[in-house]
C-alpha cells in the first residue's frame, strides 16, 4: 500500500485506462494544455496528444452528447463536467439519452461511457459552484452513481466502472482531491460496484454517509467513542446502486440509525435511506431515524456561513447523541 492523494488516485486510474485501452479517451472543459479545473489531468496532454485528450468548449451538453455518440460507436470515453452543477446544462444528454439507449434499443447499443464531475460546497465558490445533486441521478435507472471517499476507493471503483457497459456518474467531492489515504500498489484491486464499506464498528448507534460527509461521519464517530458512544460507522460509495443490505444489517444490532448528508434536508437522498430502514427494521428500532443535512438555503458564499450551512463533525455527534440518550 502507498500514501497517496484523493488527486493523484484519480489520475492514476485515469493514466491506467488511457495506457490499457485505445478505445478509451477523455473529454472535458481546461483539460489540456490547462491541465484540469482541479490539476488531475495535469501533463495529460503533453503524453497522450489531442486525439486521447479532448479540450471541449464549454458547452456540457455537447460534452457528454458527443461522449453518448462515441460510446454507442464502440468507444470507451471518460468526460469531465467541471462541477455537478453544470451537468444541469447536460441533463437531456444523461438522463434522456445515456441512461435509456441501452434499454430503449432492446440491447442493440449499449453505453460504456463514465462521466466524472466535483460535487459539494465547502470551498467558498458560491452557491451555482456548490450543489450536490448525485442524490437526483441515483433516481434515474440505467445510471450507476458511484461517490469515492478514498483514494483508495476511488481506485477500485473506477476500476471496477471501467468494466461495466453502462453509463456511470462518477462523483468527486471539491474538498477531497487534497486528502490522504492508503491506496493498493496491484493492478488488479477492484471494488464491486454497490457494495458499502463498514468503516467503524460499535454497537450503539449506526452513522451512514457518502463521499466526504462518510469521513465527516467517521469524526464524529471519534467524538462519541470518547463519550462511551461506540457507533457503526458505514459508507454507502455508490447511490445506485444502493447497498440497504448493509445499512440494514447494521441498525438491527444498534438498533439506532443516523443518516448524514451535506444537501438539503427537504428532498434529499438521505430520506430515501429513512424509508427504507424504517420499511425494513422498524421492529429493531430503538429511536426514530435522524438525519443531519445541509441548511435550506442556497449555500453561501462567504465562508464562515458556509460552514454554518454543511453538517459538521460536531453537529452530526449532537444528533447521535440525542439519539442514544433519548433527549
């Protein structure tokens, strides 16, 4: 195992795929010569020349419409849309196109297309820049949604999405790429696409989370071990799909469960994940389902009120600890 950065674990099984497989090529906005909005295809270019590495205008709708194309061709493309925000522009191109063609087609035309992109706020770029709405696609069948915490997930899901033959939201949290983590020196390590990760253990409560709110979820896990609170602690990775078998199997041994996620209460995945435990525990269930969220509000540009606005380490052990004590 080496130590390495979310960012270069990304680049890493992006430089795998351009060497392992001709078919495959990437697209996107600044991805050239710039080197990438977040510096993860930087010297790219200089490697593998314009016909591997596409620099796009800016136009995300042509972006993945031009990726759908390529891959009904029997090529492999990987485009970047800078932000989840600006996917809104490409949504005809994902949901109506991508995520039906393979279905709609009977099987003829199949969609091995992976598209990246930066969700989440918590970098001061203002509430068009700061929007997570991988919940919304985890919605769409025909998709797959995956939502890397590690760099070492990132490997081994990425690796793992190479291999399918359907379209894949592959989304990276802005406040990652700077992380560090214990990532796997084989080639051959893969993650199983819709498999969570048990992260902690304890039998008191279980905290579940996706992408960076799964480590926000892990601090405040450190939080309550030093109260005598030991919580499970369960990364889902993908969205769709969506490993409630795992979640399950947690909160019928604590028997409280608590689900954390940096959107918007009103609407979010993790109302979904309510549901589904309360249709399958109810009976185990010690307390309601909690759930920490983002504020409702667009989230805001200056700083100290952003952090008001996105669950906290601190705010996420409030939540299970009024859970556990019954207050």
């Amino acid at each position: 195992m080496s130590v390495i950065t979310y960012r270069d674990a990304v680049s890493s099984v992006l430089r795998e795929a351009l060497d392992q497989d001709d078919r495959v090529f990437l697209m996107g906005e600044d991805i050239g010569p710039y080197g990438g909005a977040f510096a993860v295809t930087k010297g790219f270019w200089e490697q593998y020349g314009k016909k591997r590495i596409k620099d796009s205008p800016l136009a995300e709708s042509v972006i993945v419409g031009a990726g759908v194309g390529a891959a009904m061709a029997g090529l492999r493309p990987v485009v970047e849309l800078m932000t989840i925000n600006f996917s809104l522009l490409a949504m005809d191109q994902i949901v109506n196109h991508a995520a039906k063609i393979r279905y709609m087609s009977g099987g003829q035309f199949s969609i091995p297309l992976i598209i990246r992109t930066v969700t989440g706020a918590g970098a001061s770029v203002g509430a068009t820049h700061s929007q997570s709405f991988e919940g919304w696609y985890a919605s769409v069948p025909g998709l797959t949604v995956v939502t890397p915490s590690t760099p070492r997930d990132v490997i081994g899901l990425f690796r793992s999405c190479r291999e399918l033959n359907d379209p894949v939201m592959f989304v990276e949290h802005i406040l990652l790429y700077g992380t560090r983590g214990e990532a796997p020196d084989t080639g051959d390590f893969r993650i199983p696409i819709g498999q969570a990760a048990i992260t902690r253990t304890g039998g008191d409560i279980t905290l579940c989370g996706y992408s960076r709110m799964a480590l926000v979820a892990e601090q405040a896990a450190d939080i309550l071990a030093r109260e005598g609170i030991e919580a499970d602690v369960i990364d889902l990775r993908c969205l769709r799909p969506l490993d409630m078998d795992t979640v399950v199997t947690s909160v019928k041994k604590t028997h409280r469960a608590l689900m954390v996620e940096e959107t918007t209460r009103l609407g979010g995945f993790a109302g979904e994940l309510v549901s589904q435990v309360q249709e399958e525990a109810f009976e185990y269930l010690d307390a309601p389902v909690g759930r920490v969220a983002g504020a409702e509000v667009p989230i805001p540009y200056s700083f100290p009120l952003e952090q008001m606005a996105i669950p906290s380490a601190d705010s996420v052990a409030a939540a299970a600890r009024k859970l556990v004590n019954g207050a």
